[in-house]
C-alpha cells in the first residue's frame, strides 16, 4: 500500500483532470492514457530542452510513448465507430 505522501508526491507530479466526455469505460481509459502520454511528453521536451538529454534521445521516447498510445487507442476500438451522420442527429 502507498502512503499517503506518496499518493500526494504523485498527484502532484502526474496531475489527472476530469474527464468530461461520452461516458464509457474505453473513453475513460483511453482519456488516463492521453493524459499520462502528454504528462510524459512534457517531462522529456523539458530535458531535452535543458539539455538533460540528447535530441535524438528524446524523440526516440517519445515515439515509443506514441505507439504505446496509439496501440492502446487501437485496443480500445477508439474511434473506429461510424461517423455519424447529420441526418441522424
């Protein structure tokens, strides 16, 4: 179990906003994988941008934290619906 300055060193370092979208527990997944994938995206373009780590480095991870997302986008069966249509609405 964490505790509780643990849980609070990780909602500051990986904050969460709500979600405010179609409820369903694909969308809700997906929405903590986007927000952890730009979470992530910003620490690495701040070292990058510090000169923490080399250019090539950084694209590198995040091209993998890319393709993580778009594999769990394509688990998930996000947005492979029908657009719908305006004579449906």
């Amino acid at each position: 179990m964490v505790n509780s300055d643990q849980q609070d060193k990780n909602k500051f370092i990986f904050p969460r906003s709500r979600y405010y979208g179609e409820f369903q527990p694909k969308n809700l997944i997906f929405n903590a994988n986007l927000q952890e994938f730009a979470q992530k995206v910003s620490y690495i373009s701040a070292l990058e941008t510090s000169g923490k780590i080399a250019p090539d480095d950084a694209f590198n991870q995040v091209e993998t934290l890319w393709k993580q997302l778009k594999r769990s986008k394509k688990e998930l069966s996000i947005g492979n619906e029908a657009p719908k249509d305006a004579s449906d609405v």
